[in-house]
C-alpha cells in the first residue's frame, strides 16, 4: 500500500515570496492533517480536513496560510507572503475517520525562508 | 483545551538501561492516547496506543498504560538498544473529529 505523498522534499525561498506544498493522502483516508513542525518542537496542527471540508483550522495564521482539498483526495497548503519564523518542516497525514485509528505520515516538506 | 505535557529530553542511556519517558495529559471526556516515534531521517510513525483507561499498549518491547486517575501514559522499555535512539511524541485523539494532539516530544540517545 502506498503511504502519504509530500512534495516538494525541501524548499528554499526569500522571506515575502510565495511557497505551495503538495499531498496526496492514503487511498480512503477521509481525514487529512496538515502540521507544522518547528525544529526541537512536537508538531503544531494547522488544519484538519474531513473529505473535503475543513474541521478544525483553529492554528492557522489564516492572514497568509491557506489550504483546500480537492475532490477529498490530495490537497495543498499555501503560505503568503513568507515570514522567516515560517521556517519548519510542514508534514501531512491521514487516517480513517473510524476513531482510535492511527495517523500515517508523510515524509514532510523542510522549509526554509531566509 | 486539550493538550499533552512530555518530560523535556535529551535522554541518554546506555545499551540495556531501562528507559522511562514521562506523558501527562489534560482532556474532556476520554482520549485515545498514542506515542509516535521518529528515527533519524523517517517520517513519524505510530509505536503503540491506548484507547480506554487501563488499557496498555504495547509493541517492539516498549510499553505505556493509560492512567485516568493520573492523566498520564508513561512510555517504559526494560532493555533498551542503540537502535531505540529516537525521538518520542506522546499524542492524544480530541474531540469528535479526532483531532490529534502531541506533545513537544522526547529525544533518546542510546550508547553503546
């Protein structure tokens, strides 16, 4: 079974650009997580879908982060402009929506902004 | 709301050294409780869970039970190996939409 798809691996950009990370989840997979992992932290929640609607978006600096989910399948986030505090690796999940289930990771996009 | 609190790392111990990681947590209603583990240049992948109070979840020799009366869930191991050094989230399922929930997260270095 193929896991979760991330790309780009690493990415490099000037703080105010703009920066998009891909995901395609595990075939089935109702539930997709987008986190936001900061070196020597645990990872922070940004946004929680549902197919393909939006159930918890509650830590997402909604002024310059975005994200959709096409057709409930893959889905992207989007930062803009870029703040060097932005600098993270952004992992995505999913997981069945049964509950107790456990996550899969993807391998993370590594973030810089300089 | 809901989160999980870790002891703070770096742990260093020596091959066969027994390893406890410490995980409290603070909930409404009643969390699955999980810890996930990250080795060195891998993604996050799941080590064991718990679902109900009591229960203990086990896997790879590792060990955690989930303790109501102390909202904690302790990651134990008796003997551990140089392939053990890790990092260690313990991690919580919240709400009706599972929203999960980690902690900061513990680094285990294991020393021949």
């Amino acid at each position: 079974e193929a896991g979760v798809a991330q790309s780009p691996r690493y990415k490099i950009i000037e703080k105010r650009q703009s920066v998009a990370f891909w995901c395609n989840p595990i075939s089935g997979h109702a539930t997709l997580y987008w986190y936001q992992q900061i070196l020597g932290q645990g990872p922070k929640l940004l946004i929680q879908f549902q197919n393909n609607g939006v159930v918890d978006d509650s830590q997402l600096p909604k002024d310059r982060f975005s994200a959709e989910r096409l057709k409930g399948v893959d889905s992207t986030l989007k930062i803009q402009p870029a703040k060097l505090e932005d600098s993270a690796v952004y992992l995505c999940a999913s997981s069945l929506v049964t509950r107790n289930t456990e996550a899969f990771f993807g391998q993370g996009t590594r973030l810089t902004v300089v | 709301g809901d989160s999980v609190t870790q002891m703070e790392g770096p742990v260093t111990l020596s091959e066969e050294a027994f390893l406890t990681i410490n995980c409290t947590y603070t909930a409404t209603g009643y969390p699955s409780l999980f810890w996930y583990v990250q080795y060195p240049g891998e993604g996050l992948q799941l080590l064991l869970k718990a679902t109900k109070a009591d229960d203990k979840g086990s896997n790879k020799g590792f060990e955690a039970t989930y303790r109501k009366e102390t909202t904690s869930f302790h990651l134990e191991k008796g003997s551990v190996q140089v392939s053990d050094s890790a990092v260690y989230f313990c991690a919580l399922h919240s709400g009706g939409y599972n929203k999960l929930i980690f902690g900061a997260g513990t680094r285990l270095a294991v020393h021949p």
